[in-house]
C-alpha cells in the first residue's frame, strides 16, 4: 500500500511543483527509472542500479544519508496538482568539491515544461536561507548545453572546468554568489 506524502517530507512548495524527500519503499520505481534513463546515464553517470531493491538502497545511502548528514540532498520533485514524480532537484556536498552545488535531473516527458527552472530557483533560494549559504556550485558534463543554460538563467556563472579525479574527464563548473 502507497503511503501519502505527509507534510514533513515536504521541504518546498512552487507555484506548480512539491519538491520533498525521497521515501525507499515509495519512491524506488521511480527512482529505478530516473536513475536508468539514457539522459541521467549520458550526463550524470551510470550508478548502479539494476534492480527496485538497488533503487530502495540508493535512495537509503545517497539521498537519505546526505539528509541526514548535512540537512538537505536530493528531493524528489513532484507535481503539485496530481502529486506524479518528474525529478530530483537539491543539493549536494561532493568530496571534490568546496562549495555545495545544486543538482537536478528531471524525466525527459517533462522537459521544457520550466519545471528544472522553478525546482532550481527555489533550491538555490533554500540553500541561501534556510542554510545562510554565501555561494553554490554547480557541474555539468561539458557535452549537457541545456543545463548550462539553465544554470545562467539562474543566475550561475560559468568558471571554467572541474575534475572529480585526476584522471576523469573535465566538467563545466559554475557558481552564485549571494549578496552578504
């Protein structure tokens, strides 16, 4: 049996959009899904996940962990009006990184519809608010023009180029600052 969403997962609300944490149990199919689409594996890498009891485990390890660690992560962005999941949206402490970055991936039936945009803009306002952050970065694949321009149209520079490791391909590398 599905559980509701109840209004402590919830950690934002837009205009058209819930953006709240992800559940293992509810959340693993499509999670199996987003995580197994050609775009999520061309752009943001292959992670493993196979099987829905791969997907409750990622969800546990990755999204919930860094929940718990550092009190945001990924979220899984839902419609509003009819609560279907299309995205994650959040944001995300990196190893390699000194700054926290916004990430998000949305299901491709769901492009161009302005949601990566106000699941974005009200991370990056969450980030700064709710958390006092001064700065957020963001990377992308150098091949992933569309989230480049999305990350401007927020607001977010570009730098230039990031590696996760020495040996690994370069990524592009933007940033915001936010007026002290």
């Amino acid at each position: 049996m599905k559980r509701l969403v109840s209004q402590a997962m919830i950690v934002l609300q837009t205009e058209r959009l819930v953006l709240r944490r992800a559940h293992a149990e509810d959340d693993a199919a499509f999670i199996f899904g987003l995580l197994n689409e050609p775009s999520w594996l061309q752009y943001i890498g292959d992670r493993g996940v196979r099987t829905l009891a791969d997907a409750q485990q990622y969800i546990v390890n990755s999204l919930q962990a860094s929940y718990e660690s550092y009190g945001f992560g990924l979220f899984v962005v839902a419609e509003k009006a009819t609560g279907t999941p299309v995205g994650l949206c959040g944001l995300i402490k990196r190893d390699f990184l000194e700054d926290v970055d916004i990430g998000y991936a949305l299901c491709p039936p769901y492009w161009g519809k302005g949601y990566a945009f106000e699941a974005a803009y009200a991370v990056l306002d969450y980030g700064r608010e709710a958390f006092g952050l001064k700065r957020i970065v963001a990377i992308t694949d150098k091949a992933n023009d569309a989230s480049g321009k999305l990350l401007e149209k927020l607001g977010l520079r570009w730098e230039g180029y990031v590696r996760k490791q020495p040996d690994q391909e370069e990524l592009k590398f933007f940033s915001i600052d936010f007026p002290s």
